[in-house]
C-alpha cells in the first residue's frame, strides 16, 4: 500500500507541472453569476432568479473541468383558476439547488473565448418556509433526503477577458428527470477571474 501511495506522489509530481504548462497560463478559473432557471413542468413557467458560484481547472488550453453550484430564491407567481376570472398571487416557497460537473471546451488562449459544456449533478427542490440564508442551508441538508433529481447540462457561451478579470455569459438546457425527461431555460452571468 506504500508503494502505491509513494507511486501516486512521484506520478503526481511530474504530471501536475506538466499539465499546467499546457494550459498555457491559465490554470484555475473561478466566478460568481446570477443564475435564472425557467422552471417549465408547471403551468404557467416558473421562473427563479439566484446566484451561484463556479471553479475550473485547465487541463489544457481548450479544456477545463469544472464544478459549479447554484441556489435560487423563492418568489411569487399569479396562476389563473379554472373559471378563467379569479386570478390570485400564490407563493411558491419551493427553492432549487443545482450541482453541476463536467468538461468545457473552448476556443482560443485569447480575450474573446467561445465555449461548449455538457455536465452533469442534481438539481434538488426543497420547500421551505425559512428566509434566504436558512433556507440555503435547509436546500444543502436534503440533498441526501429531500426531492433530488439526477440532471444533466448542455450548453454553451462566451467569455471575454481584460487581463485575468472577465465577463461570462452562459444559456443552456438544465434537463433533470422525474417521470421523464424535463427541459428547463437556464442563463447565467458573471465575472470570472482566470489565473
């Protein structure tokens, strides 16, 4: 077993500089951006405004692996009965939380990149009546128990870059499965630091 762990450490040591030497600078790239998800199983949609964070590891100058978190807010929405007059404001204290991973592919070292991603993680639905902050930290604890859906992510965006500090913006399809497959508007928007 020390042999193995003493292999790992020695193989370590001379692949880490050299993939960072094919990432031709940048190494990790890390951001926060304001999440929207147009949640369409109910009708009429749904939609959520949240934030959320992002970190990226360049494995080389066209791809990165990357994993990201975001949590969106509860809100109200106006639904109409079925008599077609009374309408009422109802509140919808269901709060999604999304984990994502996978590999994004770029274009170009440059300060304008294009990029395509495909991830995948859960989404999870909890309901709560708690404010902003406990209702985050209720969403991270039913993770394991509450209603969390298997998701998978294909997108694509751009990036443009003054220096190390950036600006991305991101529009995709956050498709989770529950009875089938259900398809959801998702943008993001943010600045990035590469470094």
């Amino acid at each position: 077993m020390k042999r193995i762990v003493g292999f790992a450490v020695i193989l370590f040591c001379f692949t880490a500089p050299a993939l960072m030497a094919q990432a031709g600078g940048d190494h990790f790239e890390a951001g926060i951006f304001a999440d929207y998800l147009r949640l369409s199983q109910v009708n009429p949609p749904i939609n959520f405004v949240g934030i959320g964070g992002r970190l990226g590891f360049y494995t080389s100058p066209r791809l990165a692996l990357e994993a990201e978190m975001a949590y969106d807010f509860s809100r109200n929405f106006t639904t109409t009965f079925s008599n077609g007059i009374t309408t009422q404001f109802v509140s919808v204290r269901t709060r999604p939380l999304t984990g994502l991973f996978g590999p994004k592919f770029q274009t170009g070292s440059g300060a304008l990149r294009l990029f395509a991603t495909g991830k995948v993680g859960f989404i999870n639905f909890n309901t709560t009546t708690s404010g902003g902050t406990a209702g985050f930290t209720s969403s991270i604890n039913a993770i394991t128990s509450g209603n969390t859906r298997f998701a998978l992510y294909p997108g694509g965006g751009a990036e443009v870059f003054l220096g190390p500090i950036g600006l991305r913006a991101e529009v995709g399809d956050e498709i989770y499965f529950d009875n089938g497959a259900r398809n959801n508007l998702r943008v993001t928007f943010g600045p990035h630091i590469r470094f």
